[in-house]
C-alpha cells in the first residue's frame, strides 16, 4: 500500500446555498414532533431514522450502521418565507449601503467602501428601547406575537445636521439611508424591508461587484446570508434522553426546531387560506425570532426562548462559546483518568519534593509497570498480594485487560504465566512521580512533580516550604495530584518539573521555594551570639535532620553553637560577606558561619541561590530540607510567642503619642481655618478644596510615621513582633503600629473619606466638618477596640482593598489567557530562535540574550569570592 502525503497550501471558507442545503440533506423535515406512541421516530419527523440513530437496536436508513458506527447525516427544513441570518447581519448592512436600491450596482469609491466597512464593523445601528414583547416558552402551544411595535418605536430619532442627499452615479436615482435595527431589521429611510426584498436585492448584484465587495460569487453570494432552507442537524448532535420516570428529555436545539416547523406550518397555512398582511407579516416576524434565536439565544434586543421550567435555551451559539462552551469546556480542558483531589494539610518534616497521599487514594490510584527479566520477581508479588500494595489488572501484548483474581488458586495461575513484555496495572506506592496542582495554575511552578510518600488520614500532606509557588496556605484549600502513567512523561517530570528545578523562578531568577516565616525565625535564633548548647542537646538537634556525627566543640566552654550546627549544611567552598535586613554584617568563610545572625535576606537571596548555581537543585534541595528542619528543631525549643503585654505601648510613650496627635488635630485646623478663609495657598493644578485634602493626607501620613518612631523605639529590638518585621519573618512595623497605637487615616482611592450621608459621612457627625475624626482617621488601636464610627471608617477603607483584589483577579485572568492564546505556538528551538507555528522566527535570540532567567546569575555568582570581601578578622 502506497500514502501519499500532502501539504494543506490553503483552507477556503464558504457559504451554504439553499441547493447544496437540499443536495447534503438527507431528510425533509416536515413533522414538529419526535416519537410516535410505541416509541419509534417518526419518519419525517425531528428524530427520523435518515438523520442517524441514537436508540440502541435502530440501524440508521442512510447509512445503514447502528449507535457507534453512524456519525450522524444532516436533513433540511424548507422555510415558507425566507429569514434573515442573525450571524450576517453586519455583512447585509455593508452591502446594502454599498449598492444602489435600484441598479444593484456599487455606486461609490473604493475608499468608501472601506469607510462603510469600518463604519459597519463599528455598530453604527438604530438602538431598540424595548424588546419585542414576544411569548417565548417552548411549549407545544405555538408562541404569538402579543403586540405589534409601533412604527414610531423602530425609528431613530434625526440627526440635528441633515445628511446630503446620495445619489447613484449609474440610474441617477436619489440612494435613501440604510439602517439595521438590531438584531433583523433593516430600514430602506423610513419603510422597514422584508427579508425577501432583502435577499431580491442582494441576489440581483452582478458578480464583478460581487468581487469588489470581497465575496466570492462561486462560493459565498450574500443572498444566501438569508435562509430559505433550514439545515437540521443530525441526531447525534442532539440527542433524546430518557428519564427515570421513563419519560423522554428532548435537547434544546430540539425544542427550538419544533418551535421554527410550527410557526413555518402556521404561516404556510395562513399564506394559503388568504389571511390579511398584517397576520402573516408577524407570524414571518415570529418565524424570525425562533430562526434567530435557535442560532443564538443571547441575541441583543430580543428576550431568550425558555424551557417550560423557565430556564433560557442553551441554543447553537451557547454551545460553542464561553468557559462552558465547546471548545474551552471540552477540547481546551477535559475532565482526566488517574488523577485525585482533596484538601492540603502541613507537614515539615517530610521533603519539600515529596507529596503525602492518603492511602484510600493509593488504593484507588494505578500505574503501569512493564514486566522485565529484573521486575518478574516483584511482579508476582504484586500479582499474588491481597493487600496494598497490589495489581489491580494484568494487560496483554494482544491489549486484552484482565483482572487480577480473587482467589489464592487464580492469583497463583495468573502469576505464573506473566511472561517479559507484559504490563501490571499496580497501585501507587512510595517512590512514584506525580504531578502536583493547584488551580489557579497561573505560572508554570503551580504544577511540580513530587515523589509520593503514602499516609494514613484523608489529606494531601505538603512541606510548607514549597507551598509559596503554589501560592497554597492551610485554610481548607485543596489539590490535584495526577498520576503519570508512561515512562517517557515521567522522565520528563523528573527533568524538568520535580520541584527542586524550580527552586528559582524562571520570572527574575530570584528563590521562589524558601525558607519562610517559623524557619527564618528558627534560623535566626539558632545563629545568634549566644544561642549553645550542650553535647546531648547538639546530638538530638542534629539526629531529628538526619546528621549522626558530631563536630568538635567550641574550646572555650566545650560547648555546640548555633552557628556551628548550621554551619554543618553550608558546602565548604561558599565564602561571602552579607549586610543584613538588621543593619548587621554576616560572615561566611569555607562554608563556616563565623559572624551574623542569618535572617530572610541572608538565607533567601544570598546562600540559597549562590548554593542553587554553584553546586545545582540536588543539592540545594536536601540543603532546604535540612536547614528548615534545624530552624524547626531550634525554635521549638527556644520558643516565639506573641502576648497582648508585647503590644502594649509605656506610659510614657502613650504621652508622646498622644502629643503627636495633638499636633496634628492642631495643624489640620489650622488649614482648615486658612481654607475657610480663603487663604490657604494653592498648589498648582489642584482647586483649593483638593490643596486642602492634600495637605491634610500628609500631615495624617507624617503623624503614622512619627507614632511609627516612638512604637519601635519603646518596644526595641527584644519584642517578637518587631524581631519578625525586622528579620522579615512575618508582619510589619505597621502592624505593631496599628495593634498597639492607632490604626491611623482611613482612604478610598488615595482620598479621605468622602462619600456618604449629605454633607456627613455618618449621621454621628455635624455637616460640613473636614476634621480628621469626621473624614477617616482612626485615633484607636486595635488593642484598645475602635468606636463604631471607627469601626465603619474601617471597614469603608477595608472594602476598596477586597473589591479591587477581585477585580484585579479578573482582569488579570482573562488578559493572561488572552496572551496564552496568542504565544501557544512560540516555541524557543535549538538554534536559540523563537519560532512561531509555520516555522517564522519571531526573535532571533529568545530573550534578546539567549539567557534562561533562573540560570542568569550562574556566571556571577560562580566566580570566586574577592578576598577583600571577606572579613579575614
């Protein structure tokens, strides 16, 4: 057998004619209703066998195959009067106003050809106030037209410049205004046109014209923009379902297509008996409703066709577009075998590339394991267990699946006559990659390879080291663990996704997996001067991270360090010199701490990338591993505790605070009195009214800053909270501030408060007054408790923050997956160019340098260390 392979050189879009409607279809629809009394479709009918079959047992009369085997074959809908398609009306509008009403000839330049376009493109349309009163339901009752829109309704109002008169430079006739009332409605001036004055109109243009309107005449003339035949969609597409009660579910689309036959019938018969104009022009009107809407029902102007329950027909459009559309819902993202989720819960002491599962999930969970010479062994152990861990099924080279026996005799059977080349499907067990994630996955570490480690209990258990590029936390947030099941794909989480790869993120090249909060605490009391211990406390340190030798003492007092023991992780080729968050140098020489308490920078910035580039992400992850279980073992027996005592302020320093805000009541009078008098002076390109807002923001952002001062200087550096702040474990100053002396100026939008009662913010409150305690400054701390309109002016300023995280997720959201869609294809090859999908170069050096960022320090950081750098004291 000879392939011949080809190249697609171009894809060529087209319209449906009426004729090749008719020539595709396979069926004449011309009943509205689906079963007959035995349950069998009707032939004629919206379910007939020609259209495919979806019953089991029925062959399809097309094709002749069964449930499986037919695809589905379209039949047609012949429609009484033509309707306009909703999806075209925009390419209708363009070529009615680009064509004369009489000739049917193109009466105008090429530039304003494309004027129209733009202006077409842009929506320049009539506005309908109010929808069509229409009843809607999709019942078998035929739905009416309750009452006529009134001529003045459809009509926009004139422009207050009159439009010069058009005219046709072929037939010299005046060309009167086209405009489209939205959705199908077009007016030539004031006359409303049918559909079939539109589509006489649009067949008569000549085909030069045609081209110069950019249709192709031989596969899209615009007189097929308008429906004459229906294509009704095959069976499959729109399938019947049977309810518990036995009763039949009809789809959507079906529902809609009874609603177009009725109408259709309805007309026709109208037309036939001689019914007056006005009868048969709104049931057409109807007839175009239900055509528009079966197309789309979120058709602007027009109220959507509802289930009998109420609910809006999820209609052709409805399908297709939409996070629960066709293509995002079920091609972009689908729903995957061997994969779990549940909440996550800390555990520090298992590897931060590890992932605690349950063992209920390992049980259900399988990976294949192709039987070698060497696995045979393992294989029949797996076979014959009737415990975890076990093999669930044993496949075939053939592809037959079987299922692992229940019994002794069977396992046994079925042992022996496993043979090389054969796959079990076994359970997960210790040792097994997986990939781990958290929605929202917005970078590329929200999904990491782990090694499974199986568990008792019903969460995932993660280090909380690697939490932060999943951006998890404890409060009930839960994961999905998908397992992989070929050896190609695991291989490539092993390369490429295990987690410690991704110890730097590939966004600046800085740590994204560190240590953090509890361990920067631990790490900076352990290295500390005075932190020692004894010989048996150095030795049960030191056991719980895995180390069974002791160093030498300290000769002095015979006693361990902490900065000796974390000393024992550094590598001994690492020399630096750090200025700390605390204004402190820390030394280390050949991988000896000899100076410094190690804080957030030192740890994070410093060592862990300088050990991440130079000696690479294996050992950088047990180096993680067992610093942040030394930092633990440290802190939990030196301890770090908050206590209401560590917020409050002195009485001494409770007088300064209160002089400071004195001070500022006293300042922000005055300017109000200066503005008052009109003689505040004015900042440049500001009203007096925002001088004075200004002015005041400052003095209530000096006052925090000042209070800022005196907190810190009475709690000194000996209190939890500002130790944390200070070594940036957790918290900030503002916090102490805010807890222990005033929660300070509320804003919205960088503004005081403003908004509210007229000419108050609060009913609490005189009208008119600018005061700081009138226009958000809170005078309370949080220790003390805030007054209800503090607590009001609080929650005002609190509002904005969430309101625009919200916002800001959103936004962020949707650009991101917007710049996804477009970069799918960009791909960076070999040759150091990015390459889009038809093989274009879209840069020739990706990143202009050819630098991968979280390898971009690697040259820097591995030179050798200056020795002026390091204090050789």
């Amino acid at each position: 057998m000879t392939y011949v392979s080809k190249i697609l050189d171009k894809i060529k879009f087209s319209l449906f004619s009426p004729e090749m409607i008719r020539k595709m279809s396979a069926a004449k629809i011309i009943i509205p209703d689906t079963y007959d009394d035995d349950g069998y479709p009707i032939d004629g009918g919206l379910v007939d066998t020609r259209l495919g079959v979806v019953d089991p047992g029925l062959r399809c009369k097309t094709c002749g195959g069964r449930v499986k085997e037919c695809p589905g074959h379209f039949g047609h809908l012949d429609l009484v009067r033509p309707v306009l398609h909703v999806e075209f009306a925009k390419q209708i509008l363009y070529v009615l106003k680009s064509t004369c009403f009489s000739c049917k000839r193109i009466y105008i330049s090429k530039e304003k050809l494309q004027e129209i376009a733009k202006e077409v493109e842009q929506e320049v349309t009539i506005e309908q106030e109010k929808p069509l009163p229409v009843e809607v339901a999709a019942t078998p009752d035929v739905p009416v037209l309750t009452e006529k829109p009134k001529e003045e309704e459809k009509e926009k109002k004139k422009s207050k410049k009159e439009k010069v008169a058009k005219k046709c430079n072929r037939c010299e006739l005046e060309i009167p205004e086209i405009k489209l009332l939205k959705p199908t409605t077009y007016y030539k001036g004031k006359e409303p046109m049918l559909a079939s004055d539109v589509r006489d109109w649009l067949a008569a243009i000549p085909d030069d014209d045609l081209r110069e309107l950019r249709f192709d005449p031989l596969y899209s003339r615009p007189e097929w923009m308008i429906i004459t035949a229906l294509p009704v969609p095959p069976v499959s597409v729109r399938p019947s379902i049977t309810l518990e009660t036995g009763e039949r579910s009809e789809d959507d689309l079906t529902h809609k297509l009874v609603d177009i036959i009725r109408i259709n019938q309805k007309l026709e018969a109208n037309i036939n008996a001689g019914a007056p104009q006005l009868i048969i022009e709104d049931l057409w009107e109807l007839l175009q409703y239900h055509v528009t809407t079966y197309f789309d029902n979120e058709t602007a102007n027009i109220p959507p066709a509802r289930h009998r329950s109420g609910r809006p027909l999820k209609t052709l459009a409805q399908r297709l577009k939409g996070k629960e559309g066709r293509f995002r819902y079920n091609l972009s993202g689908k729903r995957v075998n061997f994969s779990a989720r549940t909440v996550i819960s800390p555990d520090p002491r298992i590897g931060l590339d590890e992932v605690g599962v349950p063992k209920t999930i390992a049980e259900e969970l399988t990976i294949p394991m192709v039987i070698t010479e060497w696995k045979m062994e393992d294989a029949k152990k797996y076979v014959m267990s009737s415990e975890y861990p076990k093999a669930i099924y044993i496949i075939r080279p053939d592809g037959k699946r079987l299922r692992v026996g229940d019994t002794e005799e069977a396992k046994k059977e079925q042992a022996e006559q496993l043979k090389v080349g054969w796959i079990l499907e076994r359970q997960i067990i210790n040792g097994d990659i997986a990939l781990f994630n958290r929605q929202p996955s917005l970078h590329r570490p929200s999904m990491m390879a782990h090694r499974v480690r199986v568990f008792g209990g019903r969460t995932f258990r993660v280090n909380p080291v690697v939490v932060s590029p999943y951006n998890a936390d404890f409060d009930g947030d839960e994961m999905n663990l998908h397992v992989i099941q070929t050896e190609e794909a695991q291989a490539e989480a092993v390369y490429l996704l295990k987690v410690e790869q991704q110890i730097l993120s590939p966004r600046h090249g800085h740590a994204i997996i560190k240590p953090q909060e509890d361990h920067v605490s631990g790490l900076y009391f352990l290295t500390k001067d005075e932190t020692e211990f004894t010989k048996e406390e150095a030795a049960n340190i030191l056991y719980a991270i895995g180390i069974t030798e002791l160093p030498d003492p300290d000769k002095k007092n015979n006693k361990y360090s902490g900065k000796l023991l974390f000393s024992l992780l550094l590598p001994k080729d690492i020399s630096m010199k750090i200025h700390s968050k605390l204004g402190e140098e820390i030394i280390i020489r050949n991988g000896q701490l000899v100076k410094g308490a190690v804080e957030s920078k030192a740890i994070e910035s410093e060592v862990l990338e300088r050990i991440f580039v130079t000696h690479g992400p294996e050992f950088t992850k047990n180096f993680l591993n067992k610093a942040t279980r030394l930092a633990l073992e440290s802190i939990s027996r030196s301890g770090l505790s908050v206590s209401l005592k560590d917020y409050t302020l002195s009485k001494k320093a409770e007088a300064e605070m209160a002089k400071v805000t004195d001070k500022m009541n006293r300042e922000v009078d005055n300017v109000i009195m200066q503005f008052k008098n009109k003689t505040l002076e004015r900042s440049p390109g500001m009203s007096l009214k925002e001088t004075l807002e200004r002015l005041i923001v400052m003095i209530t952002s000096r006052t925090r800053d000042e209070i800022g001062k005196i907190v810190e200087e009475d709690f000194t550096i000996s209190n939890p909270t500002i130790i944390m702040a200070k070594i940036g474990a957790r918290g900030s100053l503002l916090n102490a501030i805010q807890m222990s002396a005033v929660v300070s100026q509320q804003t919205v939008r960088s503004q005081r408060l403003k908004r509210g009662f007229k000419g108050r913010i609060l009913p609490y409150f005189k009208r008119g007054a600018l005061t700081p305690k009138e226009r958000g400054f809170v005078y309370s701390s949080f220790k003390l408790g805030l007054t209800p309109y503090e607590f009001i002016h609080h929650a005002m300023g609190g509002r904005e923050a969430l309101v625009n995280t919200a916002i800001r997720t959103a936004r962020s959201g949707y650009m991101q997956r917007r710049l996804i869609n477009a970069l799918q294809d960009l791909i960076v090859y070999d040759d150091f160019t990015v390459r889009n999908a038809d093989m274009s170069i879209v840069q020739f050096i990706y990143g202009g340098d050819g630098k991968d960022p979280m390898l971009a320090s690697k040259v820097e950081a591995a030179d050798t260390t200056k020795q002026d750098d390091v204090d050789t004291a």
